[in-house]
C-alpha cells in the first residue's frame, strides 16, 4: 500500500459532557471520505491524542474500522512515552485492523537520535502493520534529524514519515535520506508546505485543515499529480485565511471550532484546550463566512 495524497487528521467530535460523541465520528467520516480525501488518521493532534484514555482510543478505532469499510486507508496514532506502551497500544490498534501505525517520537524526556531509532526498530520489530514515523520537535521537545530517518526507513514495515516541523529544510531532508527507498513517503505535517512537498518529492500531507475544507485540501493533490499547477497553487494559497488564524490559540482547537462553525456537531476540545479570544472568534467567524460565499466547494 502506498501512502499518498490528503489524509485527514481526523476531529474526535464531543458531547457538551465531553465524552466522545460517535454517532457524529461517523458522520464526519463519510463527509470526509465523500469530499475525496486519501486517508483517515484517528487521534492525532486534531484527533485530541493527548486527552484520550486507551478504552476511548480501542473504541474510536472500532467504530473507525467498521465505518470505513475498506474505502480508504485508516491510520492510527499509537506513540506513546514509553517503547512498551507504544507496542501495547500498536498491538491493539493492529487487532482491530487499522491499516498504517502513525507513531509520534517519545516525548517529555529529553531523548537522542540513538535512542530513537532503538525506540523505532523495537516497535517496528513487535508488529506487521506499516509504521509512519511522526515528527512533531514544538510538541515532543526532540526534532527526528534527517540522517535517523534514513537510518529507520532501512526497516521494512517503517514505510513513511510525517514531518510537522515546519521546516522545509528538514522535510527535504527527510526525502534526499529516503531516495534510495521509492515506496518511503515523507508526507507534510504542515498545511502551508503541501504542495511544496510533492513538488520535492514527497507524497502528500496529514493535513488538519482538511476537517474544514476537505475538497479544497484534496484538490492540492489531484491537481498536482494532474499537472494543474495553477488550481493546485490556488488551493494551497486559499487555506491562508484560516491558518492566519492560528496565532490567537491551539491550531487544533481553532480547526474544531471551524468546524462547528460550518455546523457540524462536533462540540469542543476537552478542558483546558478549548479556549479562544473574542477578538480570534470574530477573526474565524469572518474566515468561515468568507469561505461559505467562495468556490472552494
């Protein structure tokens, strides 16, 4: 399986309780896979990872699996501190049938380049499921260098990496040490470098605004890889607007309320991550209303 174009990173929709709300998981899971998008990624960042407790993961990815139906690929995210959490939380994700492993780098401890790919290779070695390697240094407080990432694309079942550093350099650094791999894809954690990083060599992008404008975000690639370089760079260009909003909080609790906004009942981020400022709402409000009188649907 290769792993390419505009895979959502999945919203985990809440009740006003903030317990996961199911019924609507499976609604934005057929919006989505009706908009086009490649790939569903559940409990990311924009997935709320960070907040769930493993019985909620086991169960999101059960109705995930079941809901999908084999109509795109379903990816997982399983990193955990710990190698031996991550393998618990991998195999189970494995058991239920997601197809990739989106493994996010040990976080909180200061951790090496060594240590990671010791990390990596164990877990890769514990299960069959490809793995994508998830690199995210202003969350994990560790940037996964280039060289490991050559180093761990030597493994089989290590099929990817997703790189939301930000910086473009190190994306393409990521592609030049994986050159020699064709089935490697280095995918882009960040909306803004999409097209940037297709045009490099990459494969696509995990791309959070596409819970917003998922037809818009697809449209990156299709027209990509059909030669349409100028509706490819008008869609890459439109998220603009949305991403100007991310200076006034959380970049995942502001694609959440957007997409209330569009009147999904998707509620909001758990408690403490739900805040934004007058001055942010309005400037979203203003974003969304813009977006509903354009032709980006």
């Amino acid at each position: 399986m290769e792993l390419k174009g505009i895979i959502t990173p999945i919203l985990t929709p809440m009740n006003e309780d903030e317990s996961v709300n199911y019924d609507e998981l499976k609604n934005q899971i057929n919006r989505l896979i009706k908009a086009g998008v490649h790939g569903l990624f559940f409990y990311g960042t924009n997935g709320e990872c960070y907040i769930l407790n493993p019985e909620e993961k086991k169960k999101i990815l059960e109705v995930a699996v079941e809901t999908v139906n084999h109509r795109v690929p379903v990816y997982a995210g399983t990193g955990c501190v710990g190698t031996k959490d991550t393998i618990e939380m991998s195999k189970m994700a494995e058991s239920i049938g997601v197809d990739v492993l989106s493994i996010i780098s040990p976080y909180f401890a200061a951790i090496s380049q060594n240590e990671l790919i010791e990390h990596y290779t164990t877990v890769a070695k514990a299960v069959k499921t490809p793995i994508v390697l998830y690199n995210i240094p202003a969350r994990t407080g560790v940037n996964m260098a280039p060289a490991t990432i050559g180093k761990l694309a030597e493994v089989d079942n290590i099929v990817g990496a997703k790189d939301s550093s930000g910086n473009f350099t190190n994306m393409l650094g990521y592609i030049e040490q994986t050159r020699k791999r064709p089935d490697f894809s280095v995918l882009s954690g960040n909306d803004a470098l999409i097209l940037w990083c297709l045009l490099a060599g990459g494969k696509g992008g995990i791309a959070g605004c596409s819970n917003v404008y998922p037809e818009n975000m697809v449209g990156i690639y299709e027209n990509f890889i059909k030669g349409n370089m100028d509706e490819a760079k008008k869609c890459q260009e439109r998220i603009g607007a949305l991403r100007s909003v991310f200076k006034y909080g959380n970049p995942n609790t502001i694609v959440k309320k957007a997409t209330k906004l569009l009147g999904y009942n998707v509620g909001e981020c758990r408690s403490p991550f739900n805040y934004l400022s007058d001055e942010g709402m309005e400037a979203l409000k203003k974003v969304i209303a813009d977006y509903k009188k354009s032709d980006m649907r």
